[in-house]
C-alpha cells in the first residue's frame, strides 16, 4: 500500500480487501489512522454500544495537520470489527513488536571487513573512542536501567505494562512536567494522556485535596490535565506502558557490560544485568535476533579485543593536582566511572584510574590563561590537541581554542553582507534592548545592523532617549542554520575547532548518535550579535546575564566590529574595563595586540549552589522574592558585576574564570557551568552546542532542575532528551566493537 499525505503508510481500512478480511475474521488490529478518520473510511461503522474514544488530539474532530502523528492512539490501540461494527480491543504489548521494531533499539550489523586492511569505516569509532565513551556515559547508562527497572516493578504491581509503538518524528513527552517520555509512563486508556514515573509517583502520594489544588495552577509543572470527559485523572485509571520493545533495554545493559569487561573497564557486581535473553557481544547471534534469516546457528569463537595496553598504577588524590600539574605530569590521567548502585548513588573510583603512555607536553605554541589555569590552544583544529583539551575538559574547566579567524572566509561574516542577504526578515522575538532585557518588535533584521559599527544610526529608546544596545539572540530563531546560510555553515564547520566534539557527527558528540527516527534536539548552530559597551557609561551591566546550558557549547568569534564614530580614548577605556573584569596580565597585553571583542566570566559547575545563595541574598537585601518555581540562575536576570564578584570571593570562595575573547577565539563552556558576557565591542559569535561524554552526569542533574521550574519557563521543556542520546550512544559504541570483532574474525 502507498504512503498517505503524512509520509504514513496508508490505514488498511482504505483497502476493501483487507477490511472485508477483518470484518470475517474479527482480529484485532493495530490502529493505523487518525481517531477522528475511523468514521470516515467507506463502509465502517464504529460501535454503537462501545465506539473507540478519540483520544485528546482528536477529540475536536477537526483535521490537523500531520493527524495521524499526532493521535496518541496511533500504532498504540488496538481496534476490531464485532458484528462489522468497530470497536476498541485493548492496547499492543512488548510481544506484538517485530524484528524491523527491534533494529531501532538494538546493535546493527557490522557489516563486511574494511577493504582496506586495518582501517575503520567512517562511521564506525575506534576502539579508544569506544573505551573513553563507554567508560564516562556507561555508568550512566546503569543508573538508567536501574531506574527503569524500578519503574518497571511500580507498573507490574498493577497490570503488565503495555507497548507504544513509536512514531518516527515526534516526541513522546509527559503532559505534566515536558520532560520526554523515555520508556516507562503512565497512560489513560480513553484520552491518551500521559506521564512520567516521577509525575506518576509524586500523585501517589498527594490528598485528593493537594491533587485539585495542584491542578488549578497553570504554570504548576505539576499540573495534570483533565480528561476528554472531564474527569480528573488519577493514578488508577492510568495504564503502565513502555516505549522500548521486548527486552531491548535489558539486553543492552548485557552488551555495555561485556563490552566494558572486554575493554578492561571495571564493572561493579552490585550493578545488575540481564533480562529475557543471554545475548553476547558476537554481532551472528545479534542479527540471529533480529531475524537475520540468512544468518547461521553455529559460528566459531569470538577472539578477545587486541591487547590495549592498560598497566594499572597507584593510587593518588586527583583533588591535589591542578589541570596543569597533570599535564606537566609523567602520565595523562583519564578517571573511569564505577558502577555503584547499591548505596543510591554512584562514586568515581580512582582505584580503577588507568595509566597511559607518558603525555607530551602541550606543544609550545599553547598557552596558559587565568594564572595558567586554563589552557589556550592555538590551534584547535590540530588533532593532537584533542588529549590535552579532555584532560582539561574532564575536570569540567571551560577551554579556549584560537585561530579560527585563519581558517573563515572574512566576506561571508561581514555585517553588510548579512544585512544585504537578510536586512528584510522581520527580528521576530530575537532582538533585546540589553539595557532592560526587553524584547524589541516591529523591527527588521537592517535596523539592527544599521547600527552594528556606527553608533549615530541607533535605536532609541522613546522614554529615555538613549541609544539602545541591542542584541540579536538564537538567530536564526527556528529554522536549520545549514538551510537558512548554507554557505556560512559550510564555512563555519571548516573552522570550528576540535571537530571531534563540535561537528555534528564528531565521535564524542553523543547527540549525533541519536538516530534520525527521533527529533533531534537543536544544537544550533545559532547566532548571538550584540552592540558593545565600551562607549557607554554603565559598566555594570551585561549582553548576556548569568546562566548556564544543559549542554555543552563552543562560541567561536567570528568578527569584531569597532564603531567607526566611537567616541576618543575608547581603547583605554577598553583595557580599563578588561583590567578591572579581573582578567590576568597575560590577556591584558593580548587584549593591546588583538582585536577583543567580549569580556567571559565562567564559572565551575560545582560552585553553581553558591553563586545562587549569593544571589538569592542579594535580592532579599532588595525585597525581592524568588518564586518557588524559578531559579536565580535559569531565570538569567543578574549580571554579577565587579561589587558582586568581589562579594562572592570574600562570602562564598568562589571565584570565576575571567576570559577576554578576540576575533577567532572559540570559547568552550562545558554544561552546567554558569558563565555571562560583556560585549566590549559589537560582535558576532556563532555558538554550536553539543553532548560530550565528560559531562553527562551534569546533564542529567540539570534536566531535574529545568522540570521543576514553572510550565511557563523558558528552560521547562527537555529539549535534549538526554536518556535517548545516552541509549543510543551505547548501541553505537557497542555496534563498533561488535564491527572491530568481526573485522578481526577474517
């Protein structure tokens, strides 16, 4: 049968044949078309007595665009004829999946041996990329299937959970909290709303009254809808269903396991493994699996991995050495996550440290920024660099590599050559007044570059007649940067740096793995281009107030734009603010020579708490309240100026990393880092976000965070569906030890 107008295959209701078979017959079938379409197919009648419910998408009975994916019935529901009247019968289960179902969760085939020998395909990792990979999400990936087999024990104490077939390009999320559904939730039967475990567990445990209370606050993240027949839901009437086919999940947590054994990364026995099937890392008998009929029974023994060199040595505390120290040191230190699940919480082993070769030094042309705390590559697109950037970027410090400005074409970044391509498009919601943080509308993307180099073109602001200082954030706002500047993403991926982690198919970008099947999260690139500062009065404020991002990101300068009618004296002022933003010597100088364009205050991640407590003291000392549900950091409304980062060292300890960023420099914010920027003159940065398997554990901390805030909030929604990057990413690393088994079968 053909595909229908949403790249579906046809319902089979369409076809007389079939449906005359299934009205003999009166088999149940999968749902295979909208709930508001089932009355409209020829020669179908719904039951009278029990006509299937239309579930919440459909219930207007009005068509939508792209329907049948958004039904929440379909692929889902069961339907079958009784007396040639259809009627529901019931929902699919984890049994019902096919071999082509399985595939999507499960390691590919390897395939044939390289053509040439000793070589990996291109899309196939090495055998260090799948260890470092493995070794830092692996543990991750236990605590996940930990959690849904506790999840899965909550669904069997009511009723075997369900299966829901998923649809390829759309994202299953909780109707409660936006975080998206993984594998284990709660359904209703009737109108197809959903929710996560947590939502589900926390409404076990609420009064009838704390439920009504719950729900009559909108922007509560908590907030369950009511049903089609305006019912509330509660717990009962939910059914247990699951997102992942058969015992996928289980057999792959097997594989890491093996696979971790293979490679020589300690397992921790406390962490459990196993399901239905025994499978084994041997790629013949996954295929076998997945219904491979071509393949054998009997095969010989898989030969062990080629010997990786992994001397173990003694024990240190890592906590005593800096960044530099282990660079400088006799060996490069890479930390192996144990799998510890028994205590509730999982704990880096140094006893499973392991040693390496002794590492070079940086080479010489590298520098040491922020009182040789944090390292400058000069060239970030050197593959040798990309030792030295783990080493510093596993012990979540941010990176700056520079050069960028050698590899990009000048013409494509030059702002007159943006606004002749796109000065028409309207700004949307992109364009900020810095000065109140206020949206700017009714303006075109020319307005904004008018004013870009020459200070008398610009906006102001009608109450106070100053000149605004404006800011293009997240542009473009939603279209692909590679469909809207196709020769600029050419460009600008030539030049990023350490392509290993930025590109979008970098090997230790875990978001690449996510297979085209899901929405893939919008990494960017984007751009941020603002006015500076340094012709202004008031220093105290900044382009882009303190926050962090669930994800990591590389910001690279691509163009420095000075005023040409800025006012005498603005270099000294320049390097007044650079000196005073608690920038090093070193960077000072630089800043004379260079072209700098933006002050960075970035900050770890492990001092997140106490910036927010310095916060958070601060707005009491105003009578301000924080709402319950908002964050003094996600909310993005401080800029911590030089008062405030001196009160942070003397109350709390905590000092930052001050950064001054020149054309061609690419700055490297490792996630859950919070950080801010002061534009010193009108910039254009392009950022590209991406998952490294360095940072993984303070994803996932961050996507609670982002779940408690209100419904409301800009950060709510879980856009990066970090439990399918790390799934995903396993299967891939397991699929390329499985390709590198059989390469060495031959």
């Amino acid at each position: 049968m053909g595909d229908n107008e949403d790249g579906l295959p046809e319902s089979l209701l369409t076809s007389n044949v079939e449906r005359d078979r299934l009205k003999t017959s009166g088999e149940a079938f999968i749902q295979d078309a909208a709930c508001h379409e089932l009355s409209s197919y020829e020669e179908v009648t719904l039951c009278n007595s029990l006509p299937p419910p239309r579930c919440r998408e459909c219930k207007g009975g009005k068509k939508k665009e792209n329907s049948a994916v958004f039904c929440r019935f379909y692929g889902f529901r069961k339907l079958a004829f009784v007396d040639e009247q259809l009627q529901s019968a019931g929902f699919c289960n984890p049994e019902d999946s096919k071999p082509s179902d399985l595939r999507l969760w499960l390691p590919a085939n390897p395939g044939p041996t390289s053509p040439t020998e000793g070589s990996t395909p291109h899309n196939k990792l090495s055998l260090q990329s799948c260890e470092y990979i493995l070794s830092r999400i692996g543990v991750r990936f236990c605590e996940l299937v930990e959690s849904e087999k506790e999840a899965m024990k909550l669904a069997e104490s009511s009723v075997k959970p369900h299966w829901k077939r998923p649809i390829s390009g759309v994202r299953e999320m909780c109707d409660a909290c936006e975080t998206t559904l993984f594998n284990i939730h709660w359904v209703c039967h009737h109108c197809g709303f959903g929710v996560c475990t947590d939502c589900y567990k926390s409404r076990q445990s609420m009064s009838r009254e704390e439920m009504e209370e719950c729900d009559v606050d909108k922007r509560n993240p908590t907030r369950w809808l009511k049903c089609t027949r305006g019912k509330s839901h509660d717990t009962m009437s939910l059914i247990p269903t699951q997102i992942i086919p058969s015992s996928c999940l289980f057999d792959l947590h097997e594989l890491s396991h093996q696979a971790s054994s293979k490679l020589g990364l300690p397992v921790d026995g406390s962490c459990s493994v196993g399901g239905v099937r025994k499978p084994t890392l041997n790629t013949l008998l996954i295929n076998k699996q997945l219904g491979d009929p071509k393949m054998e029974v009997h095969h010989p023994p898989t030969p062990p991995l080629p010997n990786m060199d992994k001397e173990r040595f003694k024990m240190f505390n890592q906590d005593n050495l800096s960044p530099l120290d282990v660079l400088a040191s006799v060996a490069a230190v890479r930390g192996v996550a144990g799998c510890n699940t028994s205590a509730g919480k999982v704990e880096n082993t140094t006893e499973s440290l392991c040693e390496r070769s002794p590492a070079p030094q940086p080479p010489p042309t590298n520098k040491w920024l922020c009182n040789r705390q944090l390292l400058q590559l000069t060239d970030g697109s050197d593959h040798v660099n990309v030792e030295s950037f783990q080493t510093q970027w596993g012990y979540g410090l941010p990176v700056v590599a520079s050069g960028a400005e050698k590899k990009l074409t000048p013409e494509l970044w030059k702002p007159s050559n943006i606004s002749d391509e796109h000065g028409e498009e309207p700004t949307g919601n992109a364009l900020v007044n810095c000065r109140l943080g206020s949206i700017i509308t009714n303006a075109h993307i020319k307005d904004f570059w008018n004013g870009f180099e020459c200070i008398a073109n610009r906006m102001t602001d009608d109450k106070t007649g100053e000149r605004m200082i404006l800011k293009l954030k997240d542009w473009p706002t939603t279209d692909d940067f590679l469909d809207t500047m196709p020769h600029r993403f050419k460009d600008l991926m030539s030049a990023l740096p350490l392509p290993e982690y930025t590109a979008r198919d970098g090997q230790y970008n875990i978001a690449g793995y996510l297979p085209d099947f899901f929405v893939r999260p919008d990494l960017g690139p984007k751009m941020y281009i603002a006015y500076g500062w340094v012709t202004e009065k008031d220093w105290n404020q900044g382009t882009t107030n303190l926050h962090l991002d669930i994800s990591d990101a590389c910001n690279l300068m691509v163009y420095v734009g000075v005023p040409m009618d800025q006012p005498p004296g603005s270099l000294n002022t320049m390097l007044e603010i650079i000196k005073e933003g608690d920038v090093d010597e070193f960077q000072l100088e630089r800043s004379k020579t260079s072209k700098p364009g933006a002050l960075w205050h970035i900050f770890k991640a492990s001092d997140t708490d106490k910036i927010r407590q310095l916060i958070l003291k601060v707005k009491a000392e105003e009578g301000v309240e924080v709402p319950h549900d908002h964050d003094p950091i996600h909310d993005q409304q401080i800029y911590l100026d030089k008062t405030l980062r001196k009160r942070l060292k003397d109350e709390y300890g905590v000092s930052g990393y001050a950064i001054v960023q020149c054309e061609g420099d690419s700055v490297f914010i490792p996630a859950g880092a919070p950080h801010q920027v002061f534009n010193l003159h009108s910039c254009i940065k392009v950022a590209e976000d991406f998952v490294s398997p360095d940072h993984v554990d303070k994803c996932f901390k961050l996507t609670e965070e982002f779940r408690r805030l209100s419904s409301s909030h800009s950060n709510h929604e879980d856009k990066l569906q970090l439990k399918n990057i790390v799934y995903h990413a396993i299967k891939e690393v397991l699929t390329s030890i499985a390709w590198h088994e059989a390469n060495n079968c031959q």
